[in-house]
C-alpha cells in the first residue's frame, strides 16, 4: 500500500526486474532498491513503510534508535523523507554505540555462528531491572558501554546503581528516627534557613536548584545519561554530609532545617529515579 503511493509520486521506477526508489534526486549517492527481481522485498522497503506510515498518522517528527554500525543509512532514509516532502530534521537518528558484557572482569563473546549469547532477560533476572536500567543509561549514547554484571550485583557502595538508593534508603532511615522521637517533619515555613550555613549544606542546595534545568536539558536532547550523572553527584554530596553532620541535633531550629533539607533530597532522589524507571527503596 506504501510503496503504490510512492509509484503514484513518481519516486519509484522499475529497472532489472526490481523496484528502485530514486533516493539520489534528494541527496543520496546512489538509487536505493524497494523490491528485489526475485520479488522479495528488502529491509530498506520495511524501513520506507515504516515511517511513511508513522508520519501519516500524525507524527511530525520520528525519532529513530540504531546501532552505531548502521550509521550509512541515514542519507538514504533522509533522502527517502525528502521525496515525500519532509524536511531533514523531522527524522532524527540516536546512533548507539556497542555493549560489551563482562564476567568476572573478562568480555563475554558473543556470536551469531557459535550461538554463544546472553539475552537481556537473563541479564535482568541476573541483577535486576534496576541495576539493569541503570547500568545502561550511565553513558551517553555515543560512548561504549562496559556493563560489569559482578559489579552490578555487589551491594556496596562501589555499585552506582546501590549507592544512589541507598541514599534514598538513609533520608527515610532518618525519618523513622525522628518520628520515633516525636520530630513532626517541617513544612518550609517552619524553617529558619540561616541555620543551614555549613558548606556542605549549601552544595547540597545548589544541586537540588539546578534539577529542573537538568531534567529540561536531558529531556531536549534525548540525553538521559545527563539524570543518571546528576544522581550520582547529589548521592555523593549526601552521603558526605551524612558522614560528617547529624541530623537530629540537639537544638530544635537546626533540626528543623536539615531534616527538611535532606527531604529534599529524598524528594529529588526519588523522583529522578523513577524519571529513569528505577525503585527508591526506603530500606536497605
């Protein structure tokens, strides 16, 4: 049905026994073939349907996710979008770079010829959604990816994965000890700021104000690696100050103020967590 449209435009034409899209009167270095002589359609047919398709359902734009390996393919596609009149930008292309697994610190070779593989179910049952989400958005898209699964496992403070919930996990720690001292959480009127002075506590609420303007840019350029960097910094930043500084101290206003200071960072934790469709464990 797609491709009778593209007849009906004029961008297609019969030639050796096959139909050819003429991608090359739009940029691309050479005419690309839709339907080989033997009548079988190739990838790239599946590929101009596709997408055809999306846009006549509305879409004005079309974000597509591709290994890196597949990068000569762009033009073709852009080509294709350009004959049914889009322009460049309304497809736009993340080229994401390969992942080597490792056990035990060695690569784990694959290959389609040996059948030697291991599918993202057994990684998820091998270290759980959680580490698994969070593992493979740690670097930009760009970048390759060594994914620990020993290290993805460990539950200390060497996995980031751990070392972010954990600070979840502390603040909610905190929380039942204060209520258990009859600590009534404060509400932010209720709060003498000019008690949180220490240069911790000050680094901590710089990086709680720059969190939406983060959360916009990771979102515009499709970077969530951008979320993954920004927990981390913030649980680092915790967890010192929780190394350093109580919380529940003797003077009531100091308490106040940074018991809701560290509930802003519980609030933070979690919510940029589930941004990234992880859990924020509240015991560990």
């Amino acid at each position: 049905k797609e491709l009778a449209k593209l007849k009906e435009k004029d961008l297609s034409f019969e030639q050796d026994g096959a139909l050819w899209l003429r991608t090359t009167d739009f940029g691309d270095d050479k005419d690309r073939v839709l339907i080989k002589s033997d009548g079988s359609y190739t990838y790239f047919a599946s590929d101009v349907a596709y997408h055809m398709e999306k846009f006549e359902r509305g879409f004005d734009r079309v974000i597509d996710v591709w290994g890196a390996d597949h990068h000569g393919y762009i033009p073709r596609m852009k080509a294709m979008l350009a004959g049914l009149g889009h322009p460049p930008e309304d497809l736009e292309v993340l080229l994401i770079q390969m992942v080597n697994l490792l056990r035990d610190g060695q690569p784990f070779v694959m290959g389609k010829r040996s059948g030697n593989f291991i599918t993202l179910r057994e990684v998820i049952n091998e270290v759980g959604s959680d580490a698994c989400r969070f593992f493979f958005l740690m670097r930009r898209c760009d970048s390759q990816l060594d994914f620990d699964l020993e290290l993805a496992k460990q539950q200390n403070s060497d996995n980031p994965v751990y070392y972010v919930q954990y600070a979840h996990a502390r603040v909610c720690s905190i929380n039942r000890k204060a209520t258990e001292e009859g600590i009534v959480q404060p509400v932010l009127g209720e709060v003498d700021h000019s008690k949180l002075k220490l240069v911790e506590e000050l680094a901590l609420a710089k990086q709680l104000a720059r969190y939406e303007e983060m959360v916009v840019g990771a979102a515009l350029n499709y970077e969530p690696h951008r979320v993954v960097f920004y927990l981390q910094e913030l649980a680092a930043q915790f967890h010192s100050y929780y190394n350093r500084q109580r919380v529940l101290v003797d003077d009531p206003a100091t308490t106040r103020a940074r018991l809701y200071l560290v509930n802003c960072v519980r609030i933070v934790l979690a919510n940029a967590l589930q941004l990234l469709g992880v859990s924020a464990p509240e015991q560990m």
